[in-house]
C-alpha cells in the first residue's frame, strides 16, 4: 500500500490520479476500468479538497492506494469534520435533477464495486476489480 | 502551478455558435471553471443564444462538468435560447444515464444533427 500526503490542491490530485491510473495500465486494466477509477478519485479527491479541507492550504488530503493483477484499493482522507453520506440528497430525483452540485458520490457508487466511509466520514474507501 | 488555460474552438454558423474543445480531453476540475466562464461570456453577449457544444475531443469527465453545463443550461434558457450537446463518446453518455441528466439535455448524435434541430 502507498501512501501521498497532498495539500488541498486540485493540480496535486489531479498529479496523484495520474500515478494511481500509470498503475492501472502497467497491471492491464481495461479503458472502462481505467475511466471508473479516474472518476471515482477525480470525485473523491474534489469532495476531500472542496468540502473536507475547504481548500484550506494548511490541511492535506491523505491517500493510500495498491494496485494489483485483482484488483485496485483506494482511500482518501481529509483532515474535516466528515459527513454522513446519507444524508445526501438523491441527485437523480425529480426535484434535485437540475441542481448543479451532489452528483459525485452516487458516480462513485455507479462506477465502482465497493464505496463506503468510516465512522467519521472523512474517509472513503474505494474499490475497483480488474475484470 | 497554473494550468494553461483550455482552448476551445469557436465557429459560428448562421447564428448558431459551435464550440467545440480543442485540446483538452479531460474536462477536469482545473479546466472546468475556465471553460464555463467563456462558455458563460458566449451566452452573455448573446441576445438570444443558440449554442451547440461538440464534445468530440472529450473522453472524460466528472461531476463539476455537469455542474457546469447545467448551470449553462439554466442561463441559456432564461435568455430563451437553446443548447444542444453533440458527439458525446458512449463512456461519457453513460454518466448523463447514470445521473439521468439525459432527460434534461438535448443531446445528437452529430454537430450535423444539432445544427438541424436549431435551424
């Protein structure tokens, strides 16, 4: 498992998702895999930064990731309060489909095969099966 | 570090404006802001703008860019304009279905096809 302590920067993250995906190809993920995952940290790392840390440069955003032939583990950290991930309205109802925010979180759970949070809430696990 | 700021190549035809992005295949968070405020001055100038985004060169995006397009949406329609998003690769057309954002957007298969619809 490595671990990168990032500042609350978007060109930091975006560098990080960039060495998790070279990691993809190098074990053969496929495109559609490789598209999920890239989302999925673009999504996490985006909530970590925005709403976590609230870009506040003084706090970091941690991330271990592993990378194997089975499968990829990601998780990200923020030094926030957390939040209850139910507690997040359902984007796609009638009544939330044209709000601009509070769709990254169920593309999360629509592009990978496991998602959840500890107790907390400043902490998402991710998982990605190479299949 | 600054990004460069993300072209993107404006045509227009009769008076329906194309933009299509030039030279950046991820709309990412860093772009995606540059991209809305041009998008946003387009609609601006425009007294009642037709507006067609070519998404060709695009094979990935998250969250913020249908932020962004909604919120581009609602300003073209309270001018009484319309949008049109065309050529959207099928990995990015499944995340409008997933979001069902499919049903808000008027999307075509081709530029050729958003141009009719607005003439």
């Amino acid at each position: 498992m490595q671990e990168r302590v990032i500042p609350s920067d978007l060109t930091a993250a975006k560098e990080l998702e960039e060495q998790v995906l070279r990691e993809l190809d190098r074990h053969g993920y496929s495109e559609v895999a490789s598209f999920a995952v890239r989302l999925a940290m673009e999504e996490g790392l985006n909530n970590a930064i925005k709403h976590g840390n609230r870009r506040d440069q003084s706090k970091t955003v941690t991330v271990c990731y592993e990378v194997t032939a089975e499968e990829a583990r990601i998780t990200i950290q923020d030094e926030g309060p957390g939040f209850h991930p139910e507690d997040v309205p359902d984007p796609t109802a009638d009544e939330n489909l044209e709000k601009p925010c509070g769709r990254g979180i169920m593309l999360m759970h629509a592009y990978m095969d496991d998602v959840h949070y500890n107790d907390r809430g400043n902490k998402v696990f991710l998982v990605k099966r190479n299949t | 570090m600054r990004e460069e700021a993300p072209r993107l190549n404006v045509t227009v035809e009769n008076d329906i404006t194309v933009v299509e992005l030039a030279d950046r295949k991820i709309l990412d968070e860093i772009s995606i802001s540059q991209i809305g405020e041009k998008l946003n001055a387009l609609v601006a100038e425009a007294e009642r703008p037709k507006l067609v985004l070519d998404f060709a060169n695009v094979s990935h995006m998250s969250s913020s860019a249908l932020g962004m397009l909604i919120t581009l949406h609602k300003r073209i329609r309270e001018k009484k304009g319309h949008l049109r998003l065309c050529n959207i690769q099928p990995a990015i057309y499944e995340v409008f279905v997933i979001t069902r954002l499919n049903e808000i957007f008027q999307i075509s298969e081709s530029r050729h096809q958003a141009l009719d619809s607005l003439t």
